[in-house]
C-alpha cells in the first residue's frame, strides 16, 4: 500500500493518479472528501481505501505492517488564513505525528514543504540545511511549513528515508476547485477565454518593470516525476527545492497561455492590493543542484511545453482532470 494524503487536492489526486498509471493500485488515499469539486479530482482512480484525515493516525496505528511508503501532500494552504492555529494543528503537528509513527514503523516519508518558507528571498533559494532555520516566511502557511522544516532537521531520531519538497509556483490539471488560490495559468486562462485580455499586477518596485516580477514556475507533471523518482531512490534523505530552476516573468507566463489560446496579447496592468504590497514576491527561483546532486536528471517541461500542454490538453478540453 502507497498512503497519499491530500489525496482528493491538486498535487494529491494527480500522484494517485501518476501511481496509478505506473501499477500501483493499492493506494490509500487521505482528506476530508467533504467537497465535491475536490473529489471530482479522483473520479476513475483506482483507491484500495478512502481514510478520513481525522481518522489517519488511528488508520496507520492498526495497518502500518501494509504501508510501503507514505506521501504527505495534504495541508491547509491558504496563503491569507490568519490563524495559526488552525496551521499548528493542521500543517505542523500533524506532519509532527506522521513522522514519529514513519520512524517507529519504519515507513519511507516523503512531505511537501513550500518555496513559501524563504519569504523575500533574504538569504536566496538555496535548500542549504545550514541555512534553513534563518529563513522568514511572510504568513501563517508559510511558517508552519518552515516549523516543521526546522523541528525534522532537529531530530535525532528520523525516518530511515525522508525527504522533504519544498514546492515552488505548481500549476496543472486538478486545481480546478481553488478558486482564487489556484495558479496564475488557471487565472490567465479564465480571464483570457472571457474577456481576451489578461490583468497583471503592476510592479511597485523600482527594480522590476510591470509584469516583470519573476516566478519559478513548475507543472505539477514534473512534481509527480521527482515524487515516483523519489519512491525507489530511499536514499541521500533531507530537504529538497522543487521547482522548474528557471525564474519567468508574468508576461512571459500570459504570452504563453495566449499562444496556447492563438489569441492576440492584450495585457492591462492594475495595481498590487495595498494590503499585500509588503509582502509580494518580486523573484523566486529555485536552486536545483542539490536534487541533481542525488541522481534526477530527468528534465522539467519549459514554461512554454508547460503552459501548452495544460491549456490545450486540459483547460481547452472536455477530459480536465489528470
């Protein structure tokens, strides 16, 4: 058995379906499965069972002796939640509680952090763990991925394989149920298709022109690649980044989605939301040596490969889902 959890979100229900297409049909897929546009992302999958994120660590407790390998996808990730809490519960002591239970049952564990931990980008994006605990995210979801990041590379004790992605700008087929959390693709296409034109936000940064502010813009296929990779390698454990390595700018993102469209560019520029001006990203790159380093060589689709493919196979496409 494969435990995947978030299993009905974005990433989630595209990994079930990637280890469904390599034969692995014994999957155990964890969430709520109380949202009906979620659970849309797991229609033709083949599940062993359906487990009740509440109910998990009960679940695991009686059947760890089944598990081959557990992929943590599942979190709250909404970037504007303000309460910590609900993020302490929800992101970081329930990783807590996984993790223990990976070690006392010897269970490979791979987790999904986020690019959100490095903040501005301070002291770069580098997965260095010597550097790791100095990061600052700018939100709650950020934080709670950053705590866990620190509180795993402080244990004594770990997993006898684990690793830990730090997910940079994902886009792809199954996040249609985001809604204003979805990916800046998902946004271009929605607003192209309705009204021909997309709006960027304009830079408020002397350094940055308008739509110039640069993203590392990753599809979620190259997400599932590195995550199957990682379910046979178990070894060389320890944080990774995961994004494409190569920063685009906005408008290199819309002329793609246009192409994809054969739509003329028409771009209008509006201003960034004063109240999250201070705390926009105005470039994010990924450095992606250290998963090189262990032995994935496969390479990421290019922004251009990425965007046509999600736009002309999935969004533009009766058959959406992955």
């Amino acid at each position: 058995m494969i435990v995947v959890t978030g299993a009905a979100g974005f990433i989630g229900s595209c990994l079930v379906k990637k280890l469904n297409s390599e034969n692995f049909n014994a999957i155990i897929a964890v969430d709520k499965f109380d949202q009906l546009a979620k659970n849309k992302n797991l229609e033709g999958a083949k599940i062993q069972e359906k487990v009740d994120r509440d109910l998990f660590m009960l679940w695991l407790d009686k059947n760890f002796e089944l598990v081959e390998s557990i992929f943590h996808i599942g979190a709250r990730t909404d970037t504007s939640e303000m309460d910590v809490t609900l993020f302490d519960r929800l992101n970081t002591q329930y990783s807590k509680d996984i993790w223990l239970r990976c070690i006392q049952f010897q269970i490979p564990f791979v987790y999904a952090s986020s690019a959100a931990t490095y903040g501005l980008g301070e002291i770069g994006y580098d997965d260095n763990e010597a550097t790791i605990p100095q990061l600052k995210p700018l939100n709650p979801y950020g934080q709670s991925k950053q705590d866990f990041d620190v509180w795993a590379l402080a244990q004594t004790e770990k997993p006898f394989f684990w690793a830990g992605l730090k997910f940079f700008n994902v886009y792809g087929p199954n996040e249609y149920h985001k809604g204003r959390m979805a990916s800046v693709i998902w946004h271009a296409y929605s607003q192209i298709t309705s009204t021909n034109k997309m709006k960027l936000f304009r830079s408020h940064n002397p350094e940055y022109k308008d739509g110039e502010q640069l993203r590392d813009f990753v599809y979620v296929k190259d997400i599932l690649d590195v995550c199957f990779f990682l379910l046979h390698h178990r070894k060389n454990s320890g944080i990774f980044n995961l994004g494409s390595g190569k920063a685009r700018t906005f408008i290199d993102l819309t002329k793609a989605v246009f192409k994809a469209l054969d739509k003329k560019v028409i771009i209008e520029f509006i201003d960034t939301p004063i109240d999250i001006r201070d705390k926009y990203q105005y470039f994010t790159e990924a450095n992606m040596v250290k998963l090189k380093s262990i032995g994935y060589t496969k390479p990421f689709h290019s922004l251009e490969e990425g965007a046509t493919d999600y736009v002309q196979n999935y969004l533009n496409n009766d058959l959406k889902y992955f």
